[in-house]
C-alpha cells in the first residue's frame, strides 16, 4: 500500500506507541492524587507540555491538553468570544479555514456576532493587509490558519500577528497541519493562541493542545474538576499526552532533513504529473520556496491537483484498488456532494474542484511510490476521461 494521505491522519510513530504503552497498563495513576503511582503520570504530563512549549517557545504553563485540534479550535474560538462580548462581537476569519473553526464562527453568528470571512488570492494566501483593513473598533479576534490542510499553503502568520498584536486584538491560529513540519515561534509571531492535534503528526488521536497566552483572559470550555489549571476539566488523556509529546520531539528533531526529503518527493511526483498527463492544474505552490533559501511557501509534502473531466471519487476508488491512499477536497468533506469550499476559495470552477486530488506525503514514503503514483495516475484519469465522453 501507498499511504499518502498524511493530511487526513498518520499512523503512530512505533517509538511513541513504545513510550505510550506504560501509561495504559502500569502507570495508570490519576494525575491528581497525591500517592507515587499518580506521581509519575504527573511527572510525565509535564515532560510532555515542557517539550511542547519549548516548540513553539511559549511558557510551560500556557500549553493546556484537549480532545484534539478540532476541541482547542472550538475553545479558542468560543471562549474568546465570551469573554471579549462587551468589547465586541466582531470576529476575522478567512474562507479557507478547516471547518473546525468555520462552523465554529457559523454557530457564532447564530448567537449574534458578527464575522468577516476574508478571501485569499490564487494560490490561498491571506493578505495582511486585508486583514489590517477588516479590523473595526468591535473587533475582538482574528483566526487564521498556519498552514492549510487541502492545498498546503503557508501564511504569514507574524505579519498577521504583529497587525493584532498593534490593535490589542486576539489573535488565534489553526496550527494543526503547520506544528511539527515548519518552525512556529508564538513570541515572533505575535500569536495569543494556537491549536494543534496529536494525529496529524504521528501522535495518537483524540489529543491535542491549545496555547493560551498568559493574561488573555479566556475561560474554559469545558467545566468540571480543576485539571489544566481549572481551564479544561476531565481526568487527563495521560498515554495520549505523552504520545503527543514524544512525537512532538521527533518531529522538531528532524524537521529540516524531513522537509526536504518531502519537497523533493513532491516535486518528483508533480514534475510527472504535469508532464504525462494533459490539461491539469496545480492548487496552491507549485514550488513549495521562492528562492533557494526562501521562506516556505507551502507545506514540503502537501501537493493538489485538479484533474478537470474526472470526478475525484471515481478516481479515488481506482487509486484504491491500485492500493494507494489519497483524499479528494479534504477528508471531512468526503461524503458531501459540494467542492471543496477551499478550491472555491482560490477561484476554480466546480468542475475543477470536484476533479481535485490532494496528495499529502509522509516520512515513510519513497522516490519510487512517486513514481508508481504518477504512472497509475496517468492510467487512471486516462480512462475516467475516455469514459465521460
Ligand atoms: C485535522 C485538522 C483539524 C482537526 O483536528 P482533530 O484532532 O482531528 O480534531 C483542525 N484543523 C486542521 C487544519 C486540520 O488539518
């Protein structure tokens, strides 16, 4: 099999289920008891939010642990309308956002704020500017993604940050496909708070993380016992917390190495796709830097393409069978008859859209899976093709 659908989800590192496993079996201990055995998962909660925090060079105390990406966006989003609801009701976003934080801001607007979806350019960047110019006096947050997980763009999240940093608004981010693959700095970016889930990095699912700033005074989301500092109740995920850290450390450790393994499968990959199959088109970067050295501009293995004249799910269930894994739009929309909101967002037509593969590239994979992906591609739109007419 080839897995490249590493946006979706990624299987857990064998080294971190390793470090995982006493948490469930000998180590069970509740973190809020007083006896040794509590001790010890204690002591492995704050390894694990210490490694975390030095990441993204936040204080060990503002790394509070969730239910994953989608939970620290909803508390994020939620909390900070609440608490800023006298100073406004104004809340910036952007049309690409995961749904996590779109449905979040559309429930919000059902309780009476206000939102300003900001579009992005061709290839999914938010501009600054367009962010600077949407700030009104009621405004209290501005959200926008790190990185994006249908088409891998990058945004200029410390240009953005500085901007609300100037107007003393919030500024929150959607880390969850950026953390662990490009360096994220919240002191030099300027972000208050930051989302980021275990499972897209090799962790485990069901946990993640949400940075809060110190003194932002954001409240919980979820209520009871006094765990993460009385800010998000319930007895702690502690092998989950301990599997997100351990693959936390992995992935800072071997950040650069892996990005440019990734950046050359992907240009591999796509420098056949353009040259053996007609009339395609790149979504987002083609090229992830500008410039040898250049800052990145998209994720190193995150590549989309539409195919238009086939439809995305037919030549998903052929990849399938020629035992390789890839998305079509973005996982959580796979059901849904409508393109991807995001694709729309960068202008393409529908058709476009709806024939759009989203190849996400991952540690395990090889030069030669490229090449076999692009051969059975070329097969695979060939005869969807031939079909429609
Ligand atoms: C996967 C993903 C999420 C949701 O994270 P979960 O841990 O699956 O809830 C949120 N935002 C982005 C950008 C994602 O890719």
């Amino acid at each position: 099999m080839i897995y490249l659908d590493h946006g979706a989800t990624t299987p857990v590192d064998e080294a971190v289920l390793q470090e995982m496993l006493p948490y469930f079996t000998k180590e069970y201990g509740n973190a809020s008891t007083i006896y040794s055995l509590g001790q010890s998962a204690k002591k492995a909660i704050h390894t694990a939010r210490k490694n975390l925090a030095e990441m993204i060079g936040s204080e060990i105390n503002e790394i509070y642990f969730t239910a994953g990406g989608s939970e620290a966006d909803n508390w994020a989003l939620q909390a900070s309308a609440r608490a800023f609801r006298e100073k406004g009701r104004h809340i910036i976003t952007t049309r690409i956002e995961h749904h996590a934080v779109l449905n979040t801001c559309k429930a919000l607007e059902r309780e009476g704020y206000d939102v300003t979806y900001l579009p992005v350019d061709a290839q999914g960047v938010v501009s600054p500017t367009a962010v600077q110019q949407a700030i009104r006096p009621d405004t209290i947050l501005v959200s926008v993604m790190a990185a994006n997980n249908e088409i891998g763009t990058v945004e200029d999240i410390a240009a953005i940050g500085a901007i609300c940093k100037e107007h003393r608004i919030l500024f929150h981010t959607d880390a969850v496909q950026a953390f662990g693959k490009i360096p994220l700095n919240v002191e030099e970016m300027h972000i208050d708070l930051l989302s980021v889930s275990g499972h897209k990095i090799y962790g485990p699912k069901g946990i993640g993380f949400l940075y809060i700033r110190n003194l932002t005074g954001i409240g919980p989301l979820l209520y009871g016992g006094s765990q993460e500092r009385n800010r998000r109740a319930g007895t702690e995920n502690v092998p989950g917390i301990v599997g997100l850290g351990a693959a936390a450390v992995r992935a800072a450790e071997h950040m650069q190495e892996e990005a440019a393994r990734e950046e050359a499968l992907r240009s591999r990959l796509l420098e056949r796709i353009l040259k053996e199959i007609p009339d395609c088109r790149v979504n987002g970067f083609a090229t992830i830097r500008e410039g040898e050295n250049g800052p990145c501009r998209s994720l190193p293995g995150t590549l989309n393409v539409s195919f238009p004249g086939i439809e995305a799910e037919s030549a998903l269930i052929m990849l399938d069978m020629a035992g390789i894994c890839a998305a079509g739009g973005s996982a959580c929309t796979t059901g849904a008859l409508e393109p991807s909101h995001v694709l729309s967002a960068i202008g393409r037509s529908e058709g476009e859209a709806k024939g759009s593969l989203r190849f996400s590239l991952g540690k395990e994979n090889t030069p030669e899976e490229m090449d076999r992906v692009a051969e059975e591609l070329k097969r695979i739109v060939e005869r969807l093709r031939s079909i429609r007419i």
